[in-house]
C-alpha cells in the first residue's frame, strides 16, 4: 500500500519507485537521513521492499542504497562512495535532493561531477515528491575494488 503524504508523496510514487531500481525483498541502506526528510517517500519505499530501511551503521550488504542529500551536507562524494561499500553487485544508488527553488537544493552539475568522481554514472531525474528530487546512479560495469 502506497501511502498519500501531506508533503507531496502520491500513489504514483510506487511506479516511480519501481522504476528507479526498488523492488520486493530488497534491503535498501539509508544515508543522510534527517529531520527535513519526506517520512511518507521513506514509509513508501518500505513498502515497495518490504521491509525497513537500514542506517548508515549497516554492516552487511545492500540491494540498493538511498542519499537525502543538500546543499551544505557532507561532501557528496565522500557519501556516494560509502553508499557504494556495502553494494551488492548490480546493485542502485537513489540520490534525493531538494527540488529546484527549494532550500538545500542541489545543481545538476554538482550531482553529474560528485556521480563521476565517485566513479557513478546518472541516470534519469523523477520527481519523486512535491519537496524532493530522485536521480538514479548506476556503478561502473564489472568487478568493484
């Protein structure tokens, strides 16, 4: 069940999430969570996988991984490589950034420079919420370090 969020989640999120990589039986690591976060995209992406979203402190592997990123956080890149981690081969990263006009909003060009120097190629944008922006980032082809 795809839950209707005040902030803007809507039961095409689920499409949305589907296409972006999310799928049953998944265990999906979360990083950057913080209070600003869209809690309604987070319940509807446990409900895509089927379970909880795991923290940063995640030890094991992950099917996929989830950035809330902003202007200002961490450096990008350095989040982007720990998303990359504990990734199971074939594995997705999901960025989440603030939509244009919206504060911590984060330019394309920094998102496609952070992408490349993680050594992380973009895919396609979604707006996934009425707040925030979802960007696919798919890891190199082949055997990781």
């Amino acid at each position: 069940m795809v839950h209707v969020s005040e902030t803007g989640s809507a039961p095409g999120a689920a499409a949305a999430l589907l296409k972006l990589g999310f799928a049953k039986g998944q265990i999906v690591q979360e990083f950057g969570y913080d209070a600003d976060v869209d809690n309604d995209l987070r319940f509807d992406i446990e409900d895509v996988v089927g379970a909880d979203l795991e923290d940063e402190d995640f030890k094991d592997g992950a099917d996929g991984v989830v950035i809330w990123y902003r202007d200002g956080d961490d450096d990008l890149v350095d989040l982007m490589v720990d998303g990359l981690t504990k990734l199971f081969d074939q594995g997705y990263v999901v960025l989440l950034t603030p939509k244009a006009g919206r504060a911590g909003h984060v330019d394309a060009s920094e998102v496609e420079e952070a992408a490349s120097t993680a050594g992380l190629q973009t895919g396609g944008q979604v707006a996934i919420s009425h707040d925030w922006v979802a960007i696919r980032l798919m890891p190199p082809k082949g055997p990781r370090r």
